[in-house]
C-alpha cells in the first residue's frame, strides 16, 4: 500500500472538508436553513471516518467531539425555536 498516496489523497479532502465546513458554518451564522446543517455534519463526519482510516487518530477523535458537541447544541436550539412558536 502506497501510504504516501493515500496521505496525498487524505490532505486534499480534507481541504475540501474544511472549506464545506468554514462555508456551512458561515451560512448558518447568516441564520442558516437545514441543509447547512446537513452540509456541515456529512464535512465533520466524512473527516473522521477518513482520519480513522488513515490511522489519524487526533483527526477521528477531534471529528467525533465535533459531531458529538454540535448535535447537542442543534438539539437544544431546535427545542428551543419549536418551544418559542408554540
């Protein structure tokens, strides 16, 4: 196996996965919709499953905080916008 390839190939997308994640969080400051969510968890999670593989470990486990941290925090905005239009 061609580690240094596939190390290439790691860094590229994860390029492309940062800047989905920069553009996603951006839309959502500017209030955002639901497929800027969508966009910034499949970015966060396609880093971690590819940090996993590689053997990056502090790139899955820092992935994994993310998705763990945010899912929380839309959790408890969606409770709290569902709880203010009611």
């Amino acid at each position: 196996m061609d580690v240094g390839r596939y190390a290439k190939l790691f860094l590229s997308e994860s390029r492309e996965n940062l800047s989905e994640m920069n553009n996603a969080l951006l839309e959502l400051e500017r209030g955002g919709s639901d497929a800027a969510i969508d966009r910034l968890f499949r970015a966060v999670h396609t880093m971690k499953g590819m940090g996993s593989a590689m053997g990056y470990t502090a790139v899955g486990e820092l992935s994994h905080e993310l998705e763990t941290r945010w899912s929380s925090r839309w959790i408890w905005l969606l409770r709290r916008h569902r709880s203010s239009t009611t």
